[in-house]
C-alpha cells in the first residue's frame, strides 16, 4: 500500500489472546512504521465465512475507494469470505494479508487472491515449550522469559517452501 491508504481490520474470537494480540500488533507497528496508514474500522466475525463476508461488503460500501488493505487474524474461514466479498464488488485492487498458514491461506496465497499470510507452525509452537522443558530437565540454562517462534512472511515467492500445510 506504500506505506499510505485505509485499512481494516478483521479481529480474532473475543476473548482469545489472539483477539487482543493479533490487533494490537497490527495497529501498532503499522502506526510506527506508516503514519499516513489510516484504520477505518475493525470488527470480530467469529471467522466465520459467511459473517466477514457481511462485514467486509458493508465496509467496501461505507469506505469506496479509500479502503486499500484488509488484515485478518484467521487465513481460512474469515479469508474465505474477505475474497467473496472483494470478488462480488470487483475489489481486487484491495491488499490481503492474514494470520496463520493452514492449506487454505496457503493456497490463496498462491494462487494471488491474498498477498502474505504469516508462518504459524503449530508443530513448531508445541514444540518449542516441550524442546525448553526437556532442557530445563536435563540441566541447560533457560536463559530468557520468553521464547518466540522464528518470524516469517510466506509470499507468492517463497508460498512453495510451505507446504505441505500442517492443518
């Protein structure tokens, strides 16, 4: 979006960590990073298909041309119904990006109907406390409080790298 236009947000399932985490990461480092980059609206749809689609119509109305971007926590369901949506108002022009990276995002990610979806293993997330446990155990330092996943973007660049998708 060159680091400029309208954006909107498609929130996680309230109460989730992921509902407070995946907003305000997105608002924050996208205030930091591109000022001119304006959120219009955010809304949780239970990222259920068929509630986005309702959700992202009614803003492709209210908003026209100055929404640019759409960001969604979920790169299935809520993605399922973003891209009806951009279809049957012909929005394609409208960026796309997601949390996740199960089969469905990753296909749509290929096939150019979403721009990036974030790498999520959830082999790696289960992994990585039984990894530090097992250390903790057999004596090796655990030498910080918190320990992240590696972060990376999946691109229609790199989208071949990750499969076979883990859900």
């Amino acid at each position: 979006m060159n680091y400029q236009g309208g954006y909107c947000l498609v929130r996680h399932m309230p109460g989730s960590s992921c509902f407070t985490s995946r907003t305000f990461a997105a608002v924050t480092e996208l205030k930091k990073i591109a000022p001119k980059m304006k959120l219009l609206d955010m809304q949780a749809t239970g990222l259920k298909a068929e509630k986005t689609m309702q959700v992202v119509s009614d803003w492709i109305t209210r908003f026209g041309p100055e929404l640019k971007g759409i960001i969604s926590s979920d790169d299935s369901g809520a993605q399922i119904g973003i891209n009806e949506a951009c279809g049957k108002a012909h929005r394609e022009d409208i960026i796309r990006v997601a949390a996740g990276h199960s089969k469905v995002g990753l296909d749509f990610v290929k096939g150019r109907e979403v721009y990036a979806i974030t790498y999520q293993s959830a082999e790696s997330d289960g992994a990585l406390p039984m990894k530090l446990a097992a250390d903790w155990f057999n004596g090796k330092p655990v030498t910080r409080p918190v320990y992240y996943l590696p972060r990376r973007l999946i691109t229609k660049n790199n989208v071949k790298d990750y499969y076979p998708a883990q859900w």
